[in-house]
C-alpha cells in the first residue's frame, strides 16, 4: 500500500522531475500501473513505469513491451524525438524480434507526423520516406508495410508540391531555366509522376516555353498533359494558352478552364 501511495505522489510530480525511486517492486505492478495510465491517456506517468519495468527488469519480455509501451505513449504525448529513440534501443537490444516491425514503423510515422508546409525545409519528409521504405524493404506482407505504401504517396505528393513551390517563385521572378528544371524533376521523377501535381507541372512547362519563343517544346507538353489528363482544367488552360499562340493541338479538352489559374502566377 505504501509502496503503491509513493509511486502515485512521485507520478504526480511533472514532466520535469527525477525519475521514480529506485525500489524492488513486482514487475506486474510497475507493468500494469503504467497501462492504467496509459489508458487514463496520463502519457507522460504512463513512460515513467515501463522505464521502471526496463530498469529493473532489463532483457526480460516486461522489458520488450515496456519499451514499446514508451514509443506509443511519447507518440501520443507529442514527443517524437523520445519516441524515435525509444524506438531506436528496442532495434538495437532486440533486432530478431517480430515487434521490431513496429519500432521501424513508429520511427517513420513520427517523421511523418511532422512534417510541415511545402513552403519550409523538407527534412523530416526525407527521413520519413527513407523510414516508410525501409519498413516496406524489411516487412513488405505486414500491415505496417501496407499502411506505408500509403504514407509513400502522400510523403512524394508533398515533396511534389515544394518542387512547384519553387519552380513557381523562379517563374514569377523571370529565372525560366531554373523554373523548367524544377516542373521537370516533378515530370521525370517516376516518384513524383503519380502525384497530384503532374497536371500543374505540364501546363507551367508549356507556360514557360511560350514565353521563351519554344512553340514546339511547349507544344509537346500540351499534348503530354491532353493525353494524360484531357479534363483538367490546366489542360483547358494549356489549350486555350496555345490556341492564343496560334497553334491547336489535336486534343479538344474534356473539362472546363478555369481562369484563377492564370492568377497564380501574375503574367
């Protein structure tokens, strides 16, 4: 009862406190005082008892799954960075283990958690494309690698779009080479060709040429972009664009233009 009492005070204390007292306590308490918090969503106490489970019980199987329980409680707190590391001493202590598919799979998904707007550095989009295809790589027939082929497409649709990011700022300054080489890393990139951006991609292509005197270059991407997606309205766009050039590409766009797409990019 006492030793109950001072593991509930020492809990209490805050996120910035000493970690609990060391004493001999039955793993199945320290174990289960720690899944009760867990489920009471308490995070931050939830990770002090399975550090307690690891600290006095290391390499036993209370230890494998304290050190798992920590990843997913500094996940749901928020706390990437401890969940990352959590992650990382279970693959170092146990590799051979079946649940070290999960600890790959938390170390990409708190990359993914974090990544930001295509406007800012794309860092943690890197580490977790690197993560989810090691995680395809190691476990491909798990659920894990299922859930990551997903993640792939959304994490290359993101890095898709700071491609077009920049292109466009290298466009609205007048730099139409370094616009070109950005809207043709989406195109040629075979990652980057499934993703929502493609469309844009071909259209600004076409955009640039015309305005460089290259009817024939941007001819070809009109028609690259009709083929593929002849009811995007970028087509539309691209159609109505080389029309006012003089020149009438063979497909007839299926979908409507769109005339706020020409406002993206002033000019």
């Amino acid at each position: 009862m006492v030793a109950a009492m001072s593991l509930s005070i020492a809990a209490c204390a805050g996120r910035n406190r000493p970690r609990l007292a060391y004493e001999e306590r039955p793993v199945e308490l320290l174990y289960n005082t720690g899944f009760e918090r867990l489920q009471s969503r308490r995070w931050t106490d939830a990770v002090d008892y399975f550090q307690e489970v690891e600290r006095q019980h290391p390499y036993s199987e209370w230890s494998r799954r304290a050190i798992l329980m920590q990843v997913y409680a500094h996940y749901q707190a928020g706390d990437y960075t401890d969940a990352i590391a959590a992650a990382d001493r279970f693959i170092q202590l146990f590799p051979g283990s079946p649940s070290a598919a999960y600890a790959f799979y938390m170390k990409a998904v708190c990359n993914f958690e974090q990544i930001v707007d295509v406007g800012r550095d794309q860092a943690y989009s890197q580490a977790a494309l690197a993560g989810l295809r090691d995680v395809i790589r190691r476990y491909p027939t798990s659920s894990y690698a299922t859930d990551a082929r997903v993640k792939i497409d959304m994490v290359n649709d993101q890095l898709a779009g700071k491609e077009m990011t920049i292109g466009r700022w290298y466009q609205r300054r007048s730099q139409p080479l370094a616009a070109i080489g950005r809207y043709k890393t989406v195109i040629d990139d075979a990652a980057f060709q499934r993703t929502s951006h493609t469309p844009e991609a071909l259209y600004r292509l076409t955009e640039v040429y015309l305005g460089l005197g290259l009817k024939d270059e941007a001819t070809r991407n009109a028609a690259v972009l009709g083929f593929n997606y002849p009811g995007s309205p970028w087509y539309a766009e691209a159609y109505a664009l080389l029309n006012e050039q003089g020149v009438k590409p063979e497909t007839e766009p299926t979908g409507k233009r769109e005339s706020w797409l020409r406002r993206i990019i002033p000019g």
